[in-house]
C-alpha cells in the first residue's frame, strides 16, 4: 500500500492550515502498519502558470505559503525515520529557524491555532481565497478571536529578533498566514477587539490601509508570487487589493 496523502489547503496556499502537529503523528500512525511501504506528501507552493512554446506550466512552487519550511522539516525527517518524537523535530526547527528569543512566541501561535482547530464544530470548507467565501463559509478554526491570538504571538516573536535578521525577515513571512485572512475581514476584526475588550496586536497596523501596505511589503520582500495557488498569474498586491 502507498498512500498519496494531500497536507495542505489548495484553495489558500498563504492562510494558516494548522495540521502542525498531525503531520508527524500521521506518519508515525501510517508506519505502524506493515502494509504500508510507502509515502508521498502533496503540499503546496505559490508560482504562476508560465507560458512557453510547448504549453503552460507552472513556475512554482515558490515561496509565502503557511509555515512551509517547518512543515516541510518535520515530514522530512519523520519520513526518514518515523520513530522520532515529531513534537521535538517541530521545537527544535522553531529554535533553529525563527530564534531562540521567538521560538516561544512561534511555539503559542502553532499550538493555539492547532487547539482552535481541533475545538471548531463546524464542518465548513477549510478554503477560503475572497474575502465573500470567508463570510459565507470560511474555516471554522478562522474565528475573529484566534485570528488576534495568532497575530499577537508572531508580532511578539517578530519583536524578539534583531532589526533587519533572517529571524526577523523568516518571521514576517510567516506571519502572511494569519495577514491575509485578518485583511479580509479587517473591520469586523478591529470591531470585536473592541466590543470585547481584547488588545490589538502590538506592532499591527490598525488602520485598514496601513495593514495592507504592511502585508505588501513583506509579500513583496519574500518574494511571494502568488495570492491564493499557482491558477493565479502573478499580481502584485496593488492589483489584488481593488478587488
């Protein structure tokens, strides 16, 4: 038996898909059974279909999606060999990759969106790439309270790291994942802050305008090349925003 398992939400490539800690535990289930001999992990990558003389193809996969270098590390390794603690690969790539100083800050965001989802009752589409499917049928993990959690822990651990690091740069990027969902419903965000007495996130913009300039510029220095999956041609965030 090989399994082809899809570890990724292909609607939303950036948007935070916490399967943080399944992804270890998963392989570790699938090589207790002998039947198994084997394992390809489909996940995700943000480009954009090119054209040459001999049709289109795609780019990608490129840089921006949610948390891909952990993701990558710990199926990496696991698949390597599954009888590793998967929890400790996940802390050590944390302390290695984003600092020791923000490795607490990463470690809250990954284990509270992990919780929220196991929590959520909902059964909605974990997809959700325009602001209009968000409303209607967004994933349930995706609430307005998680959303300032997970922003309040990577702004944390982005203040951590020293002015212009690679800490600091790998943690803006990272932070895309929890950004663009929070863009997309910015004003009901910003009111249930405030009718519930929850502190905005320091060091997030609180204006609309200025949040999606803030997420322009750290799309633009991490050299993502697409918004949603590699079906996009690539756009700058100045073109996506009029939609």
């Amino acid at each position: 038996l090989f399994v082809w398992n899809y570890v990724c939400d292909f609607g939303n490539y950036i948007q935070t898909f916490p399967n943080y800690e399944n992804l270890g535990q998963d392989l570790q289930f699938l090589a207790e059974h002998t039947a198994v001999t084997g394992v390809f992990e489909e996940s995700c990558g943000t480009g954009w279909w090119q054209h040459n003389p001999w049709g289109f193809e795609p780019t990608g996969p490129g840089p921006g999606t949610d948390m891909d270098e952990l993701k990558s590390y710990v199926m990496a390794s696991m698949l390597w060999d599954p009888t590793q603690d998967p929890d400790a690969l996940l802390s050590e790539f944390v302390v290695g990759y984003y600092s020791e100083a923000a490795a607490p800050h990463v470690l809250q965001f990954l284990q509270s969106m992990a919780e929220t989802a196991a929590n959520a009752t909902a059964l909605n589409t974990p997809s959700t790439n325009r602001p209009q499917d968000w409303r209607a049928n967004g994933p349930a993990f995706l609430t307005f309270g998680s959303l300032l959690r997970a922003n309040a822990a990577l702004s944390a651990g982005i203040a951590a790291t020293p002015v212009n690091s690679l800490y600091r740069a790998r943690l803006r990027k990272a932070s895309m994942a929890v950004l663009l969902p929070s863009l997309f419903r910015w004003d009901e965000l910003r009111a249930f802050a405030s009718n519930h007495s929850v502190a905005w996130p320091p060091g997030l913009p609180q204006a609309k305008e200025d949040a999606l300039q803030y997420f322009g510029a750290i799309y633009n220095e991490s050299g993502t090349a697409g918004l949603v999956n590699v079906n996009f041609s690539p756009c700058g965030v100045a073109s996506w925003a009029t939609d």
